[in-house]
C-alpha cells in the first residue's frame, strides 16, 4: 500500500549520511513512502503545502510604482519633461498670471500615455506568463499504487518517479532501479559524455559527478529507464543551489523589435536634425525677438520630435505578439518564443515526422503473419475490442472461423511477446476512454492481447530480471524473465524485422521451434513487404531461452559491462512472428499539404518506417507522386555533403532515417537558402530541432527534452497545426506591418504639417493677428493629444486585425527582406505628405490671406487643422490594413478597429467642443461648416491610397 504518513521537512536530515551513500531501500524508508505503491494522494498534498511547489525562485516582481517610472525614461519622454519646464519657465516671465495650461496638460498627457503604457506591458506579460503555464513540464509518477502524469511543480519527497530515454528529470532523486540508465549531466557537471547509472550506494565525500546512483534536476536521460525516489525538490536541488547563486539575466530584444527600435532612433535623429535647423533658421533669419519666440521656437522643436518617433511601438509590438502566440496556442501550436513568429511567416520547408503527426497516432495491430499463416485483428484505436481470425484468402476480410490450433499458439507469442517486451500500460479513464502511458506501438500490443481474450502476461509466474532498452541505433528491445513455475529464463525481444531477422536461426511453429530455413526467409521478407506496401507497419518477435549461467555471467562489471554481456545474448532467436500495425493518416493532413503547397512550402516526410510504408502514406497525402523516390538512411550515409545538397532539392520522402541523419538534412536545406521548420519527438531528435530555423515538438508524445530543444510545442501532435501555424504566423506579421504602415505613415504628416507649415507660413497666411514671428500651425499640447487617440487604441485593434488578404497564396517572406521595405517606405513618405497637405490646406481655407481667403481666426482655423490630422489618422488605419488591396474590402470584420475609431472622433468632438478642454488644448468651436469640410479634407488620405493601390495592383497584373 503507498505510504499515507508525511515525514517532518526533511526526513533524510536526521541520517547523517547523505542519500547517495546509503542503501536505496534505507532512501525510501527514511522518507516514508513505498518503492512500489508511492505516496498516497493525501500525503503528497500535505508535503506540498509543507514544502512548497517544486520551482526555482524567480526575481520578484517589480513593484507598479517603479515600472510607471521606467515609463518616464524615454529619452523623448524627457524631452517633454524638458518642455514642460521651458513652459513653465515662459509663464513665469510671463508674470505668473492664471494656470500655466500648457505645462499642466502637456504633464497629464504625459502620465496618461506612461499609464497606458504600464497597461500594455503588463498585458503583454500576463500574455507570455499564460504561455509558460502552458508549456510546464510534467512527469510520469507512481502516486496510490497507480501511474499518473502529474507538473512537475507538484513533486514532492518522496514521490516515486518513472524515467524513460528522453524524460527531464524534475528533481533529485535517488535511484531505486536503473536499466541501462544513462544520464546526460552536461547542463550540472559540464560532462559532456553521458553517465551510466546503478543503485549501488557511493561513499559520503562522493563529488557530484560521482554520485552515479542519484539523478539531478535540469539533466535528462539519454537511454535506459528506471526509478527514483524523490530527495529535494525547487530551491534545495543542486541545480536550485547553482540559481541562487546566478544574478538575473534581462531578455534579449528579438530581432523584430531591434530593427523596430533601430527605426525609431533613425527617426528620431531625423527629425532632431530638421528640428535643430528650423530653429537655428528661424533664429538667424531675425524672427525671434523676445523670450515669448524663444520659448515659442523651442516648444516647437520639441513638437517636431514627439510628432516623429512612436514613441509607444515598442510596447504594442509586445502585446501584438504575445496576444498573436496566445491566439496560436489557443489553437494548440505553442510557441514558446516570440522570436519565433517572425521566422514562421517565412518558412519554406516543413521537414515532418509521418507517426503521429501526419497520422493519427492510434497504433492499432491490423495483422500477424506466423509461420502457420495470417490472422487479422479487427478494431481501431485504444479500445479492446475487435477479434481476432485467420485470414485465409488474403482479402482483406477476416474469415469467420475461430483462431485455432498451431495458428492461435503462434499469435498468442507474437502478441504476449511483445507486451513483455514493453514498457507501457493501457488504461481506462474516468470517461470511459482508453489510452496507453508510454510508447503507442507498446500499446497496440496489449491492446491486441486483450482483443485476443489474454491479459497479464507480464504477471504471474514471469518476473522480470533485466532489459536491454529499445535505442534508434539497435533497434531492437531486449527483456530477460525468469520463469518461476519452470526455473528458467527467457529473453524475449522485438523490433525491426529486417534487423531482428539477420539474428534469428530458428522459426515458431506450433508449440515447436524449427530451423529456419531459405524458404521461411523469403515468406517473412514476403509478408515484410506486403504489409508495407499497404502502408502497415511492421515489427518482428522473436524469443529465446537462456541459461542461468549465460545470465549470471551478465552481473559483473559495470553498467557498461553489463550492457555488452548483455548484448552479446541477442542472437540465435527463434522468430514468433511479425506484426503489421496501421496508423491512418489524419484525414486532415491531406488538406494541410495542399494548404502549404499552395503557400509556397514544400513538405518533406522524414520517418524510421520501411520506405514502402512511407511511399504510400507520402502518395496517399499528396506530399510525392506515385512511385516517387524514396531515399533510405543507408543511402543518404553514402552521400557526400555537396551530395546531399542536391539530392535534398528533389527528394520529398525519407525512410529508415536515423534521428542523426535529420541533423543533415537540415544544414544541407540551410545551405541552399532554406528556411527550415523541423519536427521531432524523441531525445535524439533534440539537435536536429535546435538546428532548425524552427523546432516543432510533439507535446503528446514527445520527450520533455525534444520539448525544451523546439521553440514550438504541437499540443495535439497534428501536421495540420504547422501548417496553421504558419498561417497565424503570417498573419502576425501582416498585422505586425499593417500598424506599422500606420504609426509611421501617420506620424510623417505630423513632421511635414509642421515642417511644411513653418516653412511655407507666409504663403499660408499662418500669422497671428499682432504679427508675431512664430506661428505653429499645431501647438505641442495638440500633437501629443494626436499621439495619445490616435497612436494605441488603432494600432493595438490592426494587432488583431484578421486576415484582409489570403496569406496563404504568396511565396514565403525572404529571410533577408525588412519589415519595412522601400514599398513600404514609399507608401508612408506618400501618405505622410497627403496627410500633411490636407491639414495645411484646411487651415489655409478658414485662414484670411493666404491661397484661399478666409474669415476666421487662428485659433478657428487651427483647431480645424488639428481636426483634420486627426480624422486624417483615423481615415489612415482603413489605408494601412493592406499595402495592395482596398480598404473597402472586408471593410467591416475587424469590431476592435471600429470601436477605436468611433472613440477617437467622441474624444476629438470633446477636445474641440468641451469648454475645458479647449483651454488645455488651444482650440475651439466648430460648427457644422467646418467639420464637413474637415472630413472631407481628411478623407482625401483614403482616396489618394486608393488610386494608389489601384495602380499597384494594375502593374503587379
């Protein structure tokens, strides 16, 4: 029974030898649990809420009051607060008299842009906090006598865990078994060789890299499995201890937001240089005669810097990425990097696993061939149920007699064979469901067992005394059992069967084991290759017995030594069988491949499986013609590398392909240009992903190692998700452009409305009515009033715009090509003068003098200019959501667009209506006169970028 009753903090604390120099059963006694039931339920609850969750500290969160701070830091943020001095310092010399309007408001639009910003960053981090919570680590325990997944945030001491090749180990454990274990330490001892593993108990002053019977937190397992008691978890692992020590490391930019902060110091520089000359013009050329135009000189060079630079795109670019990977994760692709975003939108190869990914990942036995003939297995999926019957006439159909005879003792060794062969166990849940824990291609044999009415062969009499694990090397899995009832031991093993073949010299025939003669062979190689090139897969059985001398002989030496005795014992097999297993592919996965075919991308089946396997699935789902080439692991060792890299532009499907062998393929579709996304689920699979632009990890049946090495999780293991993927990659990136195009575009007729209105003032007839020498067409209180309702609210709604354009029927974004590009650039400087333009004129049509005569003052005339910049802005968001296709298409599909809009003509009608407000800002009414002719000022920018596009798309015809 598991043990029920939690130990004081520490229970190893009162030993005064350390867990790895005491014997393992002393371990699980000291800590009060079982080596075989675990902890009960109850008591790890108690522990955990005595101890904690098993997690590393991280630096605490800084406190609000110091990230509002952080706002004000800008450097263009100072130059406000500089302005707002300047300000200050002119009402002063001005004689004090009333509020000091511009210094006041300029400080509480400051603030409210630094909270909207505070908002924003902390949008974004709740964002990327829900993606952590989604990619946690779990781990495989044996809690009340049962096997659970459970995070591995939950372990606690004393919780028994279940390592398998590839598993992360979560925390410090003491091992209680180890077959074949081999551990890779690197990341703990910098060892770079992996470490074999026993129980044996090491001396007390053992250093860490020579306490071989403990595993550690932060390593994974390279081979073998086996079982550990938990010791230490969080903080008071060694790896805890190597984190306390660490300072904290701020994230790096992405390269997205470098080049996005490059852009705005480039701009900002710009327009400090224009703003630099204007005033220096302006003060040689006469026209600053007392300190009122000095102030008014300065004030407008800080208006042309904060008219230039965005000042917020890089918090919006955050939260448009993290809400963007929250939708895809939604969706069940998880990147775990934003980074990653960007590199899937330009992904040109998607180098596929075929088991689970392309298929449905349901192994299900569908035949087995023996020596007496064929027997078909009815029933797809986890579910035990289906029969089992001879296959006389080779249709596909089973017959209607019973499993008999020879015959039935024959699959009743094939299919008990391989579930002692095997790791994994098939349960039921709560729902009904049935699902395996471990390897699906262990499950579809006790599944198949079942389906045979047998059940707990690896029980009973059969004790299990040694394994040699499955590897992708050997390909083969080897268990030793000691028979109680008869005294012996058997060696049971299963695995390829071209490979389990070459080791085999007898055959099972009945109750009977003959020698395997030439005729035996070639059927075996006959039903290998039938079953395959119906897209079965197939694995052999075979078994043996051993002498207790033979096996005895194994014991001595070190695990190393062990292993090769052990090995040296996989020969002179007598073959059970070989069964062939089905794994349909995903009814979706076909459209998937077209999907990507269409967007340019081409798909490659990269597999372990028999190259006619893995022909007919590639043909079946369109990803290689018919009869297509299919290049095997032995003929791609033979290639050179200038060899392979032609051979990688012709050749969609591979087969028989060592986790090695994906390494190459990559750095040789790299070298062509190739922007690679590659999929991968096992521990050997974990460099090929890292070497990948992108690494796509199988989050059902993938390791915890191949998890940590990809930057992208498949929740539900499905091609199609890829695919999807790269779709909302795409389409993140579009929407990253779209408000780009906007911010910029939009921020550029702020420079020339002010730059062009300064120049060209006299021609404009922009002049006060007492003559003064500076006349701004806009004051610096009304661009930051622009910049606060037009900058976030529209750029934040165009970050979750949905799609305007098919993105899916263009070729992959190059890899070197800019977010912004000289298209792009045109498009804004165009836009930007328009804008501009329009905004001067408006201000000229109500202005006296000038090229259109007017009659009302300045500040009328003003406030209609400040109105149409505005409008113009909101006209802009409509140009901005695609370079080429009309705002007019799918005009209505995005409500967020159209919610900011209707707020930003409310907040302006107020700015301009509101008598307050008008104090603040410098404006005042206007009737209905002026506000259709600023609306029709301004929507000459939607207009203009219509014919714009038109004719775009005219020269792209």
């Amino acid at each position: 029974m598991p043990a029920s009753v939690p130990g004081p903090q520490h229970d190893l604390e009162r030993n005064p030898l350390p867990p790895f120099a005491c014997p393992a059963d002393q371990v699980v006694q000291e800590l009060a649990t079982d080596a075989a039931a675990g902890l009960s339920s109850a008591a790890a609850a108690e522990r955990l809420a005595a101890d904690g969750p098993n997690e590393l500290e991280t630096a605490p969160a800084t406190p609000w009051w110091k990230r509002l701070f952080t706002q004000f830091t800008d450097p263009l943020v100072v130059l406000l607060l500089v302005a707002i001095v300047i300000s200050a310092a002119a009402w002063i010399l001005e004689g004090a008299e009333g509020a000091p309007i511009d210094s006041i408001v300029i400080f509480a639009v400051l603030l409210l842009n630094a909270v909207i910003g505070l908002v924003q960053e902390n949008r974004a981090d709740e964002a990327v906090a829900a993606l952590r919570e989604m990619t946690k680590a779990t781990t495989l325990v044996i809690r009340d006598g049962r096997r659970a997944e459970i995070a591995s945030s939950e372990l606690v001491r004393g919780d028994l865990i279940a390592l398998g090749e590839g598993d992360q180990i979560p925390a410090d454990a003491r091992l209680i078994s180890a077959d074949a274990l081999r551990i890779i330490e690197s990341s703990l001892t910098g060892e770079s060789e992996p470490v074999s593993k026993s129980t044996d108990p090491v001396g007390p002053a053992a250093e860490l890299a020579d306490r071989t019977n403990m595993v550690f937190r932060g390593t994974s397992v390279a081979q073998g499995s086996g079982q550990a008691v938990v010791t230490a978890t969080g903080i008071h692992t060694e790896m805890g201890a190597i984190a306390q020590m660490l300072a904290s490391v701020e994230d790096a930019p992405t390269p997205l937001q470098r080049e996005i902060t490059k852009v705005s110091k480039v701009l900002g520089i710009a327009v400090l240089i224009i703003a630099v000359v204007v005033i220096v013009a302006l003060v040689l050329l006469g026209n600053v005669h007392t300190v009122e135009d000095f102030i008014e000189t300065l004030l407008l060079g800080v208006s042309l810097a904060v008219a230039a630079v965005p000042e917020g795109l890089p918090a919006i670019l955050s939260v448009v990425l993290a809400l963007g990977v929250q939708r895809m994760a939604a969706h069940n692709a998880v990147v775990k990097k934003l980074t990653s975003v960007e590199t899937l939108g330009s992904a040109t190869v998607i180098c596929s696993d075929k088991t689970g990914t392309l298929t449905r990942s349901e192994m299900t036995i569908q035949e087995v061939a023996t020596a007496s003939g064929a027997t078909m297995v009815t029933g797809v999926g986890y579910e035990p149920s289906g029969e089992v019957s001879p296959d006389l006439d080779r249709d596909g159909v089973p017959d209607t007699e019973k499993l008999s005879g020879e015959l039935a003792s024959e699959v009743t060794l094939v299919l008990s064979g391989g579930v002692m062969a095997s790791d994994s166990e098939l349960a039921q849940a709560e729902d009904g469901s049935w699902h395996v824990l471990g390897d699906p291609t262990e499950g579809a044999f006790l599944v198949a067992e079942r389906k045979l009415g047998v059940q707990g062969s690896r029980e009973g009499r059969f004790e299990r005394i040694g394994v040699l694990p499955f590897t992708s090397e050997r390909k083969l899995m080897s268990v030793f059992y000691a028979d109680d009832a008869h005294g012996s031991i058997t060696m049971v093993v299963k695995g390829a069967p071209d490979v389990l073949l070459e080791l085999c010299t007898r055959v099972r025939v009945g109750d009977r084991s003959v020698p395997m003669n030439q005729d035996h062979r070639d059927r075996v190689l006959a039903e290998i290759e039938d079953m395959s090139s119906r897209a079965l897969r197939t694995l052999a059985v075979g078994v043996r017995d051993v002498s207790r001398e033979q096996f005895e002989a194994t014991r001595h030496g070190d695990d190393e030594e062990r292993a090769g005795r052990l090995g040296a014992l996989e020969t002179d097999f007598t073959l059970a069988g070989v069964v062939g297993i089905i794994d349909p592919a995903r009814p979706e996965a076909a459209r998937a491949v077209r999907e990507a075919h269409r967007a340019g991308i081409r798909i490659l089946m990269i597999t372990g499986d028999h190259p006619a396997t893995a022909g007919r699935i590639a043909a079946d789902l369109g990803i290689a013609p018919e009869g297509a080439r299919v290049l095997t692991g032995a003929e791609l060792t033979a290639l050179d590398d200038d060899q392979l890299k032609q051979v990688v532009e012709e050749v969609t499907v591979y087969a028989r392909v060592a986790p090695s062998h994906k390494m190459r393929i990559v750095r040789a579709l790299q070298a062509q240009g190739e922007t690679v996304a590659m999929t991968g689920d096992g521990v050997n699979d974990a460099p090929a992903l890292r070497a990948a632009d992108i690494g796509v990890a199988m989050g059902v049946t993938g390791t915890q190692v191949t998890k940590d090495a990809g930057t992208m999780v498949l929740a539900d293991d499905n091609f199609a998700t890829i695919v999807e993927a790269v779709r909302e990659g795409r389409r993140i990136f579009d929407n990253i452009r779209k408000f780009l195009r906007y911010l910029l575009s939009s921020n550029m007729g702020e420079v020339l409305t002010i730059f062009l209105g300064v120049a060209f003032a006299g021609i404009l007839g922009l002049t006060s009515d007492a003559g003064a020498a500076v006349v701004l067409p806009l004051l610096a209180t009304q661009i930051l009033w622009i910049n606060l309702v037009t900058d976030s609210g529209p750029a934040l709604a165009m970050g979750v715009d949905p799609s305007v354009e098919d993105v899916m029927a263009r070729k992959p974004r190059r890899p070197d090509e800019p977010v912004i590009n000289k298209a792009m650039w045109s498009g804004v400087a165009s836009i930007g003068l328009v804008m501009a333009l329009a905004t001067l004129l408006t201000i000229d049509i109500f202005l006296p003098g000038g090229l259109v005569a007017g009659n009302d003052s300045l500040t009328v005339a003003r406030t209609a200019g400040f109105t149409t910049l505005v409008m113009a802005q909101l006209f802009n968001t409509l140009n901005s959501r695609s370079e080429n296709i009309s705002a007019f298409h799918h005009l209505f599909v995005n409500p967020w667009l159209w919610g900011s809009l209707a707020l930003g003509v409310v907040l302006q009608v107020l700015v301009v209506q509101v008598g307050f407000l008008q104090t603040a800002f410098g404006t005042a009414s206007l009737d209905l006169t002026h506000w259709g002719v600023c609306v029709a000022m301004a929507s000459s920018v939607l207009w203009f970028d219509e014919i714009r596009k038109l004719i775009r798309r005219a020269a792209a015809r």
